[in-house]
C-alpha cells in the first residue's frame, strides 16, 4: 500500500507496525524514525498542502484530530474523496485500539494484536510497580507557559503520571486542558515541574522564563532540583512512544521501582 501520515503521531504508530517502508510522504513535523528522513514533506500538520498530497496517489492517508485545528485537513480529503481513516486517541487504550484498527486496515492484524498485547502488557507491569510506591508525588506538567497550559484528567499525561508513581496536579480538572495561571499553580505547591512545551526542542525551553514568575524560585520543586525539560516528543504526543516516556518518569521519581524495568523489544527496535 502507498501510505500517507500527517500528523506525527501517526507516523510513530505506524513505525511501530513496521510500516514505515509502505510510507511514501508524511507531515513536516514526523521526525522519528530516522528512516523516515528522507520521504517528501507536505507542509505543517496543521496545514498540509493536499495539492501536493495528491500527486503521491496514495492508497490511504492517515489523518488526525490530536491538535485543534486539524479539522480542516480531513474536511479537505473528504471533498476530494481521498481514501483515509482519522486517530484521535485521548488515552492509553485509545492508542491500544489504534494499533489494532491501523492493522486490520493494512493487513497485518496479527503483527497489530501482538504489539497492542505487548503494549498493554508493558503497561499493567507499570501499574502494579507504581501500586508499590510509599510516596506518591504531585506533577504539574506545562504544555505552555503564555498563558499557562497544563493537561486535566481527560489526558494521557494523567495515565502516564499515575503508572509511573505520581499524581498529575491537575488531574481534579474534568477537561483534557486547562488554561492556568502562575498563581494557582504556585497555591498547589506541586512536588515537580516538568516542561513539556507543545512543538518546542528541549534545548529549546528556557527555565529561566519560569523563575521569572512571582513567588516560583521559593517553591520546594524548584528549590530541591525537582524542575525539569521533558522531551515533548515522549510526552506531547499520542503514541506508543508514550510507554518510553513513562519508563524514563518512573525512573526520574521513583528509581527503586523502576531501575530494572526496560523497554520491549519492539519498542527499542522501531
């Protein structure tokens, strides 16, 4: 099959799949696997130039609406009837059943089930060490720093939070974002401060623009070096690439639980 990915994520759970050799164009912003540094680009996931996408004639694109916005790229395939199916997990077992769904429609749904076994294995072996935790500290996580942006309950970074030993600070707020502000966060007094900026490089996300903010360096996070640079790739986006966020969380906060713990095979082997 010629396949098309526009959104990041997608193209990692493809990789995943092993798919990755039937991909014949994807999104600008796919960077992983290094195999896929040499396809044709198609512009921003947020706007693909579908002129171009056309040319590849492929068999199926793989659309999303994991970003506000995306709307209009599957408004755009469907007007010129181009073949394509639409991700939009919000949690862990959304993006066990993308796996499975994305393999059934490309052959190779015995390949899907025993990745998705194997992911929710992986998973359920976090549960059961994070059960084991004496402490179980408080994360706030920022997608944004102006205005504060930071993930609610509906979101994969509370799961993430909960199987690697901690509590997303913002898990009693009922949406999948939440718009803050420094005050509030700073009234929470979270145990860590992880960045995970939205489409922006680790080395990229300057810590000091935090410790501007009134009243942050007196708070123990900061004070005791529990602020950190999370690599958006492994937290921003929803993939089985989640799992090895999880794993590098879980070591951060709770070595003794999670030392030992690595990642699958077809994990490391993508």
């Amino acid at each position: 099959m010629r396949l098309i990915s526009i959104c990041p994520s997608n193209t990692e759970l493809l990789a995943y799949l092993g798919l990755v050799d039937q991909l014949v164009a994807v999104d600008d912003f796919s960077d992983w696997p290094a195999s896929i540094a040499t396809l044709p680009r198609l512009g921003p996931d947020l706007s693909i130039d579908m002129d171009k996408l056309e040319l590849y004639e492929p068999d199926l694109v793989f659309a999303s609406l994991s970003v506000p916005g995306m709307e209009k790229n599957v408004e755009e395939l469907k007007k010129r009837n181009i073949p394509h199916i639409i991700l939009d997990p919000q949690s862990l077992n959304d993006i066990a059943a993308d796996l499975l769904t994305v393999g059934q429609t490309c052959g190779i749904e015995e390949r899907a089930l025993y990745i998705k076994k194997e992911y929710l294995a992986f998973i359920d072996d976090m549960k059961k060490r994070a059960a084991t935790v004496e402490t179980t500290p408080s994360l706030y996580w920022e997608w944004w720093p102006k205005p504060v942006f930071t993930p609610g309950r509906i979101n994969w970074l509370t799961e993430i939070s909960s199987i690697a030993g901690g509590l997303n600070e913002f898990s009693d707020v009922e949406l999948a974002s939440v718009q803050t502000d420094w005050e509030d966060v700073l009234k929470r007094n979270p145990d860590y401060i992880l960045l995970a900026w939205v489409g922006v490089q680790t080395n990229k996300m300057k810590t000091e623009v935090v410790l501007k903010r009134p009243g942050w360096q007196q708070l123990a996070a900061v004070k005791e070096g529990r602020l950190a640079k999370m690599e958006e790739e492994l937290y921003c986006r929803p993939s089985p690439r989640l799992l090895e966020g999880a794993l590098k969380l879980g070591k951060m906060i709770h070595p003794e639980v999670y030392a030992d713990l690595k990642l699958p095979d077809w994990i490391t082997n993508a």
